[in-house]
C-alpha cells in the first residue's frame, strides 16, 4: 500500500519506518527542512534506539523517502497519516490544533482521489469530525474517509512498541475505510496483536483515557511514596506487595519525581479541557494534574534538604535531564523544575545527560554541561540521579565520593540500595524509602 505520513517526528517517523519495515511504500512528510535534510542523508534528527538502521534498510529496499512536499506526496496515496504535534496551547491547556488542522487544509488541496486521513496525532474528542468537516468543504467532490487511529509507543521504545503493541485502535464507522486501515495493520495482526474497531469519538477518547489512567498510576505511588517516608514504610515493597496483584499489575508503579514528557503532561490537560468544555468533570484526573505539578518542584526541594541548612552557594551534579532514559527528548521533563528550584535557591547546577545536553541546553542555557557524570560529579556537594539511564546505574561510589566537596547522593529513581550507598560513605536520599 502506498502511505503518506505527515510529521516526521517520534511517532510520525518511527510509524514510517515502521511501516514501510511491513512492506508499504511510505512518504514521510516535513515542513521542517533541516529534518528533511538530515534523514537524507542519513542521519537522524531524534534519538531512539534502532531507528538509524531501520531507516537505513528501508531507504535501502526504496519502500521510504522523504519529503518537505506535502502536496506531491499525498497524490495516489491509500492513507494519509497525520502525526504532527498537538502542544499545549499557550494560556489555558487546550490541545493546540493549529499544525493538524493546517496540514488538513494542505491534504484538502492536494488531494487527488479517494482515500482514508488518519489522525495518529493525540487529538481531543470531535477533532476527526472538524478534519472531516474541512475535507468536505473544500473538497466535496473527492471521497474521503477520516479515521482516528492515535498511538501508543513508548520513546525510548518506539519501534518495539509499534511492531508489537498491545493492541491497535481504530475509529472509524465506515467499511471501506476499515477495510483499508487492516491493510495498513495487516503484518501486525497476523501477530497476534488485537485490532479494536470503535466509533471516532471513542477512539480519540480512548488515548487520553488511557494517558491519564498511567499519569493517575504514577501519581498514586508517588503519593504513597510520601506516606512511606512518614510512616517509615518502603514504598518498593509497596509497589511490589500491590503490583503482584493482577487486577492492579506491577507497571508504572515505581514511585519518582513526577511524570514528565511530550505526552502525560499536555494531555492530562487537554482531558481537563474536554471534560470541563462538556461539563462532565474528571476530579481524579484534575488532582493527578495537581498533584504532579506540585511534585516536581517538591523534589527540588527534597535536593536543598540534602544539602543541609545553607544551600546557597553550594553545587550540585543533576544526572540525566530527559524525562526518562533511552530518549533525547526534553519537553516538560521534571528535571527543568528541579533544577529551577535549585537556582532559585542559590544553588550552582552542573548536569550531564547522555542523549538529552543538545535540547537540554538550549532550554537551560544557565546550567554548567559536563561531558560525563563524574566531570558533572567533580566538586558538587551533592549528585541527583534525576533520570535513570543505565549508565547510572553502575556508578563508581567510592571514586564518585572522592571526587565530590560531599559525599551526598539523592535518589529519585530508587537505582541503588541504601546499604550499598551508605557503605561507601555517602548521605543517601531516596523516594520513599
Ligand atoms: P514532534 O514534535 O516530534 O513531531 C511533529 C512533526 O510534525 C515536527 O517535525 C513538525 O515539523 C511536523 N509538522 C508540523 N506541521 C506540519 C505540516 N503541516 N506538514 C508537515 N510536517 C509538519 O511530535 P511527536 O512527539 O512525534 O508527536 C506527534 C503526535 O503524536 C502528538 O499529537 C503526540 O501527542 C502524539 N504522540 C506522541 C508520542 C510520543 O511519545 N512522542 C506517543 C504517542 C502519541
């Protein structure tokens, strides 16, 4: 089949080379030039493990090419993804529509024959029925499908993710379009993996009844955390004493420094929005946001407190910025706030991610990068593991103690054992524990 993929970003690109990996001819299409450039010549403008050569082999067998010209793209193609980004909008947390309904207006004009647009972008309920609305409107004559089919991968995960997820969600009420959208699915239902047809509206609920279900799991567990440190109580056995419970599952049960990323944050929003905008309120979701946002800085803070009573002045090494490991993607990460609230305190912040420095430091110019996590180390009078990318995991505490002004390390991803820590001489600070 022939797709055209609009957004080559994490899930527009991943979703490309993912789909052309099943044997369809893709199109992945950019308004970003520098992007386009760089995918052809090879290089990828985001990090994702083993997406570089899934592009390669693709580019290779000639089944995925890239392209800043949206409308020679969508000419004679069988579906027409949409996966550009639905931010925040600026002021008051509504899904910013403006890039879906801009590439919608470019679909309406180029298109040449009948085909199915595909929302893959985390759009809020009705959206598919306002693409649908400009399709028609400016081009009646055309027979066109609009189907919401939002995604699920995991950066960090993605092409994992995308070839065996645990189930596909189409939305859409129209046959021939079903019919096209299991074309599209086909090698991966032939694995097993459960297609579920619904209405558009319930599909586009599905996505953010779904975000907002794991953001109100984190939440949860990070509450318990707390109580855990006040009641003396470890919250690892605790995620681990309910998690074995199948009803409750073990998954994000690992209690941290709030939930961060592209994802979580802007559409616990926008499901406020929707709910409000309906008058049906979600009250377990609207304390989750609360929640979660009080959180972040909260763990700046917990850092201060290890740093005893005069912080100000004092340096301490953040270890990992992305808002989680195995991604270089910084948006909304908790490690923004931290170290925010550092600063506002005074306090020097030096930090070293191991794919995050390049956007890092263009959101925090203020911070001193480091090329590793003991150049980070060297001098600071505490480290924070803010994100737990595996080369954290295995530091080396009796090396990191001798090169620190204190031995203090703060935890918030609960990596390392509190004898194991302490036995090298250091203050240690978990989460919850
Ligand atoms: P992104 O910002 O990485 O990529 C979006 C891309 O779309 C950008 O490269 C941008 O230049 C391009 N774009 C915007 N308007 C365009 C136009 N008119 N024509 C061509 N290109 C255009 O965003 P993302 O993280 O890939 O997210 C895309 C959507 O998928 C969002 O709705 C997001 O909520 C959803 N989603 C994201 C994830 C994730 O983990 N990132 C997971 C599931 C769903």
């Amino acid at each position: 089949m022939r797709i055209t993929m609009i957004g080559s970003g994490y899930v527009g690109l991943v979703s490309g080379a993912c789909f052309a990996d099943f044997g369809h001819d893709v199109i992945c299409v950019d308004k970003d030039e520098g992007k386009i450039a760089a995918l052809k010549a090879g290089r990828m403008p985001i990090y994702e493990p083993g997406l570089e050569s899934l592009v390669a082999t693709n580019v290779a067998a000639g089944r995925l090419t890239f392209t800043t010209d949206l409308a020679a793209s969508v000419a004679g193609a069988d579906a027409i993804f949409i996966a550009v980004g639905t931010p925040s909008r600026r002021g008051d947390g509504h899904a910013d529509l403006s890039y879906v309904f801009a590439a919608t207006e470019e679909i309406a004009a180029a298109v040449t024959g009948p085909t199915v647009v595909v929302t893959k972008s985390t759009v809020p309920v009705g959206t598919g029925d306002k693409v649908e609305a400009i399709l028609r409107e400016k081009r009646p004559e055309i027979d066109v499908a609009v189907v919401s089919n939002p995604e699920f991968l995991r950066e960090g995960a993605a092409i994992g993710d995308f070839k065996r997820p645990d189930r596909i969600v189409i939305g859409t009420d129209d046959e021939a379009a079903r019919k096209v959208m299991r074309g599209v699915y086909r090698p991966l239902y032939l694995n097993e993996s459960p297609i579920l047809f619904t209405g558009r509206r319930t599909s586009e609920l599905i996505k953010y009844a779904a975000n907002a279900f794991l953001a109100t799991k984190i939440t949860f567990i990070n509450e318990i955390a707390d109580l855990c440190e006040a009641v003396g109580a470890n919250v690892q056995d605790v995620s681990r004493g309910i998690g074995l419970d199948n009803r409750i599952g073990a998954k994000f049960l690992h209690a941290g420094p709030g939930y961060g990323g592209s994802c979580f944050p802007k559409d616990t929003l926008a499901l406020l929005k929707t709910a409000e905008d309906f008058e049906s309120p979600v009250h377990i979701v609207e304390a989750v946001v609360k929640v979660n946002d009080s959180r972040k800085r909260a763990m700046g803070r917990k850092v201060l407190h290890a740093l005893g009573d005069a912080p100000k002045g004092k340096t301490v090494a953040l270890l990992g910025l992305t808002f989680k490991p195995n991604t270089d993607d910084m948006r909304d990460a908790p490690s923004i706030a931290i170290a925010q609230a550092l600063s506002d305190a005074g306090v020097t912040v030096r930090a070293y991610d191991p794919e995050g420095m390049e956007a890092a430091e263009r959101m925090m110019p203020e911070l001193a990068f480091c090329k590793d996590a003991y150049e980070a180390a060297t001098g600071a009078d505490a480290v924070v593991i803010v994100t737990e990318w595996d080369a954290f995991r295995a530091l080396d505490l009796p090396k990191l103690a001798s090169i620190m002004a204190a031995p203090v390390l703060v935890d918030l991803r609960n990596v390392y054992r509190r004898d194991e820590v302490e036995g090298a001489g250091f203050a240690y600070t978990a989460v919850g524990r």
